[in-house]
C-alpha cells in the first residue's frame, strides 16, 4: 500500500480526539480498513510548569484538522459521503473530491508528531529575559528575582536575586522557579 496519500479534513477544533475515534468505528464497521489505513490527530508534547510540578499535556499542532491516510482510488464518494456526514466533520479539503496532501507537507507535519514523542519537551510558556520569577526550590526560596539569561537546552536560568540590598546571579533549573502573575 506504498501508493496511500495523506488528506486533510476539516472539522470542528477541539473535538479532533473525538471524531477520530468516530472515524475508526465507521471504517471498522464498513470493513474500509484497507481503504483508509491511518488517521492521526497532529500533537506535539509540551510541558507547563505548575505549581512546582512538570505537567506534559499534548498540543494540537492543526486545530480544526484531521490526517487521513488512504489509498486514494478506493476514497470514492460512498467513503468521503460516509467520513463527512459525521457529527462535527465539517469537510475534507477539495470537499466532495479530496485532494492529496503533498508527500512533504503530510512528511514535515508527522515527522513533527514523531519527534514530539522523542523529544517531548517544549515549554508552553516559556521563560523570558527580564521576566520576574519566585525561586521555590533551593536554599533561595522565596526569593524573587530577574532572569538575566535564559539556557531553553539545559533548561537553566541565570536569575539575579537581590541579597542584603546587592545583586547577586544564581543560576536554576527551570523546576525550581515560578512565574510572578
């Protein structure tokens, strides 16, 4: 099944997961397994730190679409008729006639899913130079401080912490600081 092409389909954001799962009973109870061999929700893995913890959730990389893989001689109008009557499938992209993703889109957008396993380890919010932080690990908890640098890499932070009215640079890990709101 070399020949399968990847198809974008539109649907409603947020409920990407969902459909998915739809999708697959109505191909399992249509025996269309060979016809539709993949569908992937595009997510990457990012992480938020909160309340001290590391909190991994997946991220949508396209919100409102759905990759399907299939072969597409056997997409005919009773498959696309059957995947877009679907609740909250709005339509694939050249509606009644899908039209193939090219191989590098489909190639750059999974490969970002499959290294987002690997990795999976963006920050959602992000430190920024200059930004307050609260240290609330180490000897300095409770100290408040300004990044003076940030290491995304090592996930380090250079903060500089105001000790008896002088500055003072004290490098951190990322899990030892919180953002001041």
């Amino acid at each position: 099944m070399a020949d399968n092409k990847w198809y974008s389909l539109r649907v409603i954001s947020g409920k990407e997961k969902k459909i998915k799962e739809r999708i697959e009973k109505e191909i399992e109870r249509n025996n269309w397994g060979d016809l539709v061999t993949k569908i992937v929700v595009p997510t990457e893995k990012v992480y938020k730190i909160r309340s001290g913890k590391k909190v991994i959730s997946d991220r949508n990389i396209l919100p409102g679409y759905i990759l399907v893989e299939a072969d597409p001689y056997a997409l005919n109008a009773e498959v696309v008729d059957a995947i877009t009557s679907l609740p909250n499938v709005i339509h694939f992209l050249g509606k009644s006639e899908p039209v193939p993703m090219r191989e590098s889109e489909a190639n750059r957008l999974l490969g970002k899913v499959d290294e987002s396993l690997e990795a999976g380890d963006t920050m959602i919010e992000p430190f920024i130079e200059g930004e307050t932080v609260k240290i609330i690990d180490g000897p300095f908890n409770e100290f408040v401080g300004d990044i003076q640098e940030v290491n995304e890499e090592k996930k380090k932070l250079k903060v500089i912490v105001k000790i008896f009215g002088r500055g003072t640079e004290v490098e951190l890990n990322f899990m030892q600081v919180e953002k001041q709101s």
